[in-house]
C-alpha cells in the first residue's frame, strides 16, 4: 500500500504524541530518580542502562534485515510461517546468549557488577521479544499499534518505579527490574495484534535457515550503522566509567541522559519515517528532504534556547549535582547534529540502500571518538575535553553524512554547515562561560540572523504551495 503525504504526516504526528509521553516518562524518572536514591545507587542504576542499550546488537542485524526486506508489506502480505521461524531463531538465540551472559558474570565477575551483568542476561530476551512486536508494527505500518505498545512500555515502567519510590524501595536493582517489567507487560498485551507471525508452525529448518542468513546479510551493516552512532555517545559514557569515580560517572550520566532523552525521540520518528519513504516514489525524496531539512534545523536550535531556564531549575532542584549543568551545557549540541543524522541522512542512506556509506562513516567516527575518548580521559585527564571531543566527532559524522546525501540527492548546502558550526561554538561558549541569562542572550543575538533566513525560505515554501494549490484549482 502507497503512502501519501497526509499519512505520512498522520504518522509522524502518532509517533510525535507517543514520544512526547515517552520523553516525558523518561524525563520525569530521570530528574525524579536522583533526588530520593543515593549518588551510588543512581551511578549503578545508570551502569545498567548503559550496557543494557547495547543489548539489542546481540540479534546481529536479523530485525534490522526484516525492516529492510520488508518494510514496503502489509500485515496480511507478510509470510506468516516464514515470520514466525524467524521470531522463533531469535526466542531460542537470545535466550542462549542470555545464558552465557550469566554464566560468565557468575564465573568472572563480582559484586555491583556481576548484578548488572544478571539483569542484562534477562533484559536480553525481554527486550527483542519486546522489540520483535514493536518492528512487525512498524513495517506493516500499523502506527498506531506501534505507539499504544510503546506507551505501555513507558507507562508501566514509570508507574513501576514511582511505587517503588514512594515505598522507599531505592536499591538500583529494582529499578532495573522495572523497566524490564515494562517490557514483559508490552509484549504481552502486543501479541496478539502479530499472533499469526509467533508460534505458528513455520517453514522447514532448511528454509528458516536460509530466510535468516538473508535477514541477518542484509540488516547486519544496518544494525552495526545503528549502533556505532549511539557507540559515539556510549563509547565515551564507558571511557568516563572506567577512568572516573561512580558518583563523577552518575553526574556526567545525569547529563547525557539529558541529551539522550531527545535522541530516543528522534529515533523513533525516524522508526516512522523510513517505511514511509520506502512506500514513496524516488523521485518525491530530494524534495521532501529539503522541506524537512528546512523546518528541523530551525527547530532545533531554537530548542536550545530552553537549555537555559532549564538549567536554572536543575539548579534548585537538584543541588548536588550541579556539575552536571555544567557539562550540559557542553553536551547539548549533539541533539541538534545527532537529530539530522537520525531523522533524515541515515533514514535517506537506507531509503537509497547506501547502508555500505553510513556503516564506513559511523565505524570512522566511532573509531575516531573512541580513540580521543582515551586519550582525554587516560593521557590528558580532562572531563571537559572529552566532552568537547563528543560534540566534534558527532558534528563531524553529520557533516560528513549530509554531504553524501546531498550529492545523491542533487543538493548544496555549504553555508548551512558553516552556520551551524558556528551557533554551535557560540551556544557552548555562552552556556559554560557566562551566567544562565547573559549566556540566552547572547546566544540568543546569534540565532536570530539564521532563523530570519530560515523562516523566510519556509514562509518562500508554503506561498509557492498556496499559489500551486490555486493553479490547480483554477485548472479544474
């Protein structure tokens, strides 16, 4: 089934309201959390859910191979024997590897650590059980049951951990077990919406072998792209866990949790976004790029003006961690170049299939960022450089990334990137050198020329709509 541009928007705007629920659960547990659970226990807490994100690389591209093959497919299109032999492979995989996990944390590992290593074992099978559902929805493109299973998850994990809270049950591990419940109670209720593509009785062994080395072929550079991004991020929160001491780790943590809040918004808009354009005829793509290329970049960073009433608040709610404003403030600008990234250049790179182009930009980047990571942490000792370092290699990878997609594309954008950069240094310059309001007017002084360029190209954009719209009209 086609896609036009209303149910592209219908979607968008679906994803839009389940992220804002998501976005707002995550930041409530975020900035709730560490006010009434110890330094310790929060730094543990964060421990977990970093190596937890890391779990889903463990399928090896096989979901990741499924959304590309495909995407274009309605629910009652797909193969339903040939979709449940690949569900199965992934139960019985995940499960065996859960195994090991736990096997090797009890044989190697001690204390605070072998605990997290136990609970990552059992998010494993939770979480691609969980994230199997939500995939099928995604590419049969059944929105709306890809947000209400998405909702559940947050919701339950929230309310999960408000109880355990007003209980004084602080202890990091029930923390990890609620979002882990979160995920269990998703797939429960999102089963039966894919009951045909579980347990039903699928092809012979030699066909679901042969379907999975095609998925997993396929998806495996996808999957890799996917994760080396978020490894430029993850990478440098693992450098600042082995170098630095748990409450230093908890504070940077606070701080980039902060940042990676929106990130998982962008990601699931781009979940959204990328069947859709794989129902979309090529030559619809250059042009769509451009309109939302145009609104985003304003968007965005105009949102950072927000960072500075924000950290104001911060302030006097969490007192004790009042570094982590600081390094916030020099943070924050991932949101903007991640945001591109994720939303349009890697949803184009798959749309175009240069899965090959994004896989060698993202591995170089995360080589580059990792590299610098250690040298800022083990060599120079210095927190605030290997934050800086972050926010360049992110810059980098969308810069790099944006260039070969304009030129598949047909685009220039020279004077964009010049611009950006330099509203980037200025907003990092007036968030961490002057104080909170002398910071937003500076800052705001320098966005004001761009988004008057911005706004004007827009406001260009929908009187051009307008007056087609009345040709058209006119015409008939």
């Amino acid at each position: 089934m086609s896609v036009t541009n209303g149910k592209l928007a219908k979607n968008l705007i679906l994803s839009v309201v389940a992220q804002i629920i998501s976005l707002c659960v995550s930041f409530l547990l975020g900035f709730i959390v560490p006010k009434f659970v110890d330094e310790y226990q929060y730094a543990h807490w964060q421990t977990f859910l970093l190596y937890f994100s890391y779990a889903g690389v463990l399928q090896f591209g096989l979901l990741d191979g499924i959304i590309l093959r495909y995407a274009q497919y309605d629910y009652n299109e797909l193969d339903q024997s040939r979709m449940s032999g690949q569900f199965k492979v992934l139960l019985v995989w995940t499960s065996i590897v859960g195994l090991m996990i736990s096997g090797i944390s009890c044989l190697f590992l001690d204390g605070v650590y072998r605990t997290v290593f136990l609970l990552v074992a059992l998010g494993v099978v939770t979480m691609h059980y969980h994230a199997y559902n939500s995939y099928i929805f995604q590419i049969t493109n059944r929105i709306g049951l890809y947000v209400g299973i998405n909702i559940l998850q947050r919701l339950v994990y929230g309310v999960a951990v408000i109880l355990l809270l007003i209980f004084k049950i602080n202890g990091f591990v029930w923390l990890c077990l609620a979002e882990l419940f979160g995920e269990v109670v998703a797939a429960i209720f999102g089963t039966p919406f894919n009951k045909g593509l579980f347990f039903k009785r699928g092809c012979s062994l030699k066909e679901t072998v042969k379907e999975t080395k095609a998925n997993v072929s396929c998806g495996f550079l996808l999957m890799l792209a996917n994760f080396s991004a978020s490894f430029l991020i993850g990478g440098a929160r693992m450098v600042i866990e082995w170098h630095w001491d748990a409450p230093t780790f908890g504070k940077v943590s606070l701080s980039f949790s902060a940042a990676t809040l929106f990130l998982n918004f962008v990601t699931a808009l781009s979940a959204v976004l990328f069947p859709s354009l794989k129902r979309m005829d090529e030559e619809e793509l250059p042009s769509l790029y451009g309109k939302i290329r145009g609104v985003l970049s304003p968007l965005l960073f105009a949102a950072l003006l927000a960072y500075f009433p924000f950290a104001f608040l911060l302030e006097k709610w969490l007192p004790n961690y009042e570094s982590s404003i600081v390094y916030l403030g020099g943070i924050l600008p991932i949101i903007v170049f991640s945001t591109i990234v994720g939303l349009l250049t890697n949803t184009y790179f798959k749309a175009y299939r240069k899965e090959k182009q994004m896989l060698a930009i993202n591995l170089a980047t995360v080589a580059l960022g990792f590299a610098l990571a250690l040298i800022c942490a083990y060599a120079l000792n210095s927190l605030d450089l290997l934050i800086y370092s972050v926010v360049f290699v992110i810059m980098l990878r969308s810069v790099v990334s944006e260039i070969v997609v304009y030129r598949t594309i047909g685009k220039k954008g020279v004077w964009l990137f010049v611009a950006e950069l330099a509203l980037t240094v200025v907003f990092i310059l007036s968030a961490r050198y002057f104080s909170l309001w002398l910071g937003m007017l500076v800052y705001f002084i320098a966005l004001i020329p761009y988004l008057l360029i911005h706004g004007r190209n827009i406001l260009e954009r929908f009187k051009k709509k307008k007056n087609d719209s009345v040709d058209e009209r006119t015409e008939i």
